[in-house]
C-alpha cells in the first residue's frame, strides 16, 4: 500500500542519517580535542579513573618542586659543613705548629682567630630561601610523594632530614629526670698528691748481695759492698731511680731500708717490680711491695694521679641529656644532641673544661679496651679540689663546634688541649657532612623517580582517554561516504510518493 501521509522509507533514511550525523559529529570531536573521552558522557568509568590520575600528576609536579627546593637547601648545607671541615683542618694545622717551643705563638693565635671567624661567617650565611641547617637540632621535612591506597584514600610522605648543628653554643642544662646514676666519679676531689709504691727492705744483708727494682720498664740492680745493709741498698736505689730524670716520677729513703716511689703522673700508670740476687742461701730480704694505690707482693702498678668521671656502658643518650662535672666551685657541662653517645659526652665535657682555661687543671678522654667505657679524667696540678659529676634530661642541645671560641695556643697548656678537641671538632664536621651528603643523594633519587612516575601517570591516562588518529581518519572517511550515501537514501525515500499521482492520470 502506498501512501503520502507516511512515507515510511524516508523515516528509516532519516534516522539513518541522523545515526551517520551523530558518529560523524562524534569522530569529528575526537580529531578536533584528540581525545577518544573529553566527557563524563563518553565513558563515566574511564573518566572517572582520568581525572583521578590526572589530580595526582598535579600533586606529584608540586612535589617535584618541594623536592627541588629541598635539595637545594641540602645542598647548601653540605657546602657549608664541607667548608667548615677545611677550616678546621687548616686550623688543626696551626695548632700543630704551636706545639713547638721556638714559635712565635700569638702570631700562630693570629691566624686561628681568623679562621675561627671565617668558620662563624660561613655557618651564619649557609642558608636557602631562609632555611639554616647548619643551626638549631629540629628536623626539616620534605614533602617527597602522595601516597594512594586501594580505597581512595590518600597520604603524603616526607623525607626527615636532620640538622647538624656546627654552632658553638653553650646548650641549656636540663630539669627532667635525674641521669647521676650513668656516671660515676672516681673520688671526692681532685688534688696534686703523688700516688706512690713502697719498697720495704729487711735486715739481714751481706756483702754481693743485689738488690733490684724494675721503675717504668727500666731495670734497676744495687750490689751491696762488704759493711753494708738494708739503708745503704735504699739509698742507693733511691739515686738510681733520680737519676733517670723520668717524668713526675721520684724516689726517697726514710734512712731505715724504706724505699718510697712516687709517681705525679696525671694520665699514665707506673709499673713497678722489686727484687733481690742472695749470695748465700736465705729469706726474701726485700719483704714487701705496697703504697697508697694497695701494691702487694713484689710487682704491681701505681695509679695515675687524675681522677675520673666513668660512663655507663649500657645506658642510652637522648638528645637533651646533660652531664656535668664539678671541679672546685666550677661547674662544666654538655647537653647532647640527636644519635650521640657516651663518647660523644665524654669528649663534650672535656672541651666545657678545657674551654674554661682553669690553671692547673687538664682533662683527657679514654676508652676501656676491654670494657669499651668511657672516662673523663681530670687531673689537678694545684690545691685540691671537690670533685663530682650529675646529670638531667630534657636540656637544649650543645653545639658542635662548642669550644671554638677559646681555642688559644699562646700558652703550652693551651696548645697542648688544643690539639685534641680540635679533632672532635673536625669529626663533628665531618659527620654533619656525611649526613648531609646521604640526605641529598636520597633527595636527588626521589626527585628522580617523581619525574619517571609523572612520565609513566601520563602515558597511562592517554592510553585511556586519547583518541586513535589513524582509526579516527579512516572513520572519518568511511563515515563522510555513509554521509552522502544517506543524503541519496533520503532523497529517493523522499521522491516515492510522486509515483502516486501516475495513479490519477
């Protein structure tokens, strides 16, 4: 049946017409914005997914940038503790050269102070955008990525870099809670007294008998003459020790065949060993060996005369924690700061004191070779002194270079404390360094692999939402030909109705 109210091909040419339009509409869109889904309405869930890692590409641009930043002020940092160590070890250099006699060291000062001041500037001017690593003990995080779990949820990571302080200041003692049971003091007081060992020898004496006594490894033998005794033999022995000039150590008779040697040695003990060769057949004629260090028998060792300051072996160090010794109505103290150990102290309280520059009062800092403890020694050269030691937590801690400031090599005793804490100075440098280094090569590898993340985020997203230019041309082809074709459909659809009017001819 024909009909010229509907014509029911030109519908169907129609919407397959439209149906061409809309693809062709839809490819055009493609080749135009190069993307297969600009919209929501394209594809929700691929979309969706899109815009999620396209926020995180974002993110992870900023982060690129903080790491940047912050590698930047590592950076700075490490030059400046880099620097610092230079100047240190061309001031050790100087030091060295003050330990001669024949130098002129107020010139030799001269040029530490100057290098002091240079190190004060360096540390002062070691900052990026503000930023000063080389100054105070907080930690500076970094923002180094953005983190997204399964479920959505998303966290930023950081990379904690710890300051290194180089500065000389003093610290702030603590108030919190009582360390005095991590470290023990050897005595009440310090004092100039000779520790000594005492030779007893008995009568009974004959002529070629030999008497020997063993000072400091050197052997020393009396032979007795016909006539004499146990006096003769003491004061003999008494000569013979004198007469090595050895260091801090003398020796005196009583006039009753008592020997006394005494030892003002401040950090090195004295091996002692008594003896005796008999002519004939007899008792042990040198009948004891003891003084005021408890030497028994015929062999043993006089103490030397500093007392100490022993550190526990065990017991951990916060930052914060603070030791003091007390010499006299002096009080010197350290205050620790991040990852440092008894050692660390040890040495740290050596400088407080030598810092002070007390007449008569020298320090040394020892390990146990068997133990591993640590010890500060301190010896008196003049009247005695109280002696003692305490600590706190929860104090501010105390620079690395503390101490810097009083380094003066014009005296002897000055160069001599000198030349050790300027080494624990030149270690604190080189570990602010060290740990800079480790830090900014963390950084620089973070910062590396952001890039390649971002790069690879990228790529994943347009392997989802970007349109396929090849396929989209040769749609485009295929769909301008349907175009015309469908043009031609709907003109013929449109054009059947007239054959009805042949009907009415």
């Amino acid at each position: 049946m024909s009909s010229i109210l509907t014509n029911t091909s030109a519908m169907v040419a129609l919407q397959t017409l439209k149906s061409i339009n809309s693809n062709l509409g839809g490819i055009q869109n493609e080749i135009s914005t190069g993307k297969s889904i600009s919209s929501a309405k394209d594809n929700s869930a691929i979309w969706a997914i899109s815009k999620v890692m396209e926020s995180d590409v974002s993110g992870f641009k900023a982060i690129s940038d903080s790491l940047s930043l912050g590698e930047s002020s590592v950076a700075v940092a490490r030059q400046a503790s880099e620097t610092v160590t230079d100047l240190l070890t061309e001031m050790k250099g100087k030091i060295v050269a003050s330990q001669e006699e024949n130098v002129d060291r107020s010139k030799i000062q001269t040029d530490i102070s100057a290098l002091r001041d240079q190190i004060s500037s360096v540390i002062g001017a070691a900052q990026f955008n503000g930023l000063n690593m080389v100054k105070g003990t907080d930690d500076v995080n970094i923002l180094s990525s953005l983190d997204r779990s399964s479920d959505g949820t998303v966290a930023a990571s950081s990379i904690t870099v710890a300051r290194q302080d180089l500065t000389t200041e003093k610290g702030t003692f603590g108030a919190g809670t009582s360390l005095a049971a991590n470290t023990t003091a050897s005595a009440a007081a310090v004092a100039n007294t000779a520790n000594t060992a005492v030779v007893t020898l008995a009568t009974g004496w004959a002529a070629a008998d030999v008497a020997n006594v063993s000072v400091a490894g050197v052997d020393l033998a009396y032979t007795l003459g016909a006539g004499e005794d146990e006096t003769d033999a003491a004061a003999a022995l008494s000569g013979l020790i004198n007469g090595l000039g050895l260091e801090g150590i003398t020796a005196t008779d009583d006039g009753s065949g008592e020997l006394t040697i005494s030892s003002t040695r401040a950090f090195e003990t004295l091996d002692v060993t008594s003896g005796e060769t008999t002519a004939g057949a007899g008792t042990a004629l040198i009948t004891a060996l003891n003084g005021t260090t408890g030497l028994t028998d015929t062999s043993g060792t006089v103490d030397e005369r500093a007392e100490n300051v022993a550190f526990s072996t065990s017991a951990a160090v916060n930052e914060g924690d603070s030791y003091k010794v007390t010499v006299g109505s002096s009080s010197y103290d350290y205050i620790a700061g991040k990852g440092e150990s008894m050692e660390d102290v040890a040495k740290g309280l050596k400088i407080a004191v030598d810092s002070a520059g007390v007449s008569d009062i020298t320090t040394k800092v020892v390990k146990d070779a068997t133990s591993g403890q640590w010890s500060l020694k301190v010896d008196n050269n003049g009247s005695s002194l109280g002696f003692s030691e305490t600590g706190n937590a929860d104090g501010v801690a105390s620079g690395g270079l503390r101490g810097l400031e009083a380094i003066d090599v014009t005296t002897g005793a000055g160069a001599t404390s000198a030349l050790d804490n300027i080494e624990t100075m030149i270690s604190n440098s080189i570990s602010a360094s060290a740990a800079f280094g480790s830090a900014q090569g963390r950084i620089e590898t973070q910062n590396d692999f952001i890039g390649k993340l971002t790069d690879s985020l990228k790529a994943g997203i347009g392997s989802m939402v970007d349109a396929d230019m090849e396929e989209a041309s040769a749609r485009l082809q295929a769909l301008q030909v349907q175009q015309q074709l469908g043009v031609q459909a709907l003109s013929i659809a449109n054009q059947a109705p007239q054959s009805v009017l042949s009907l009415f001819r």
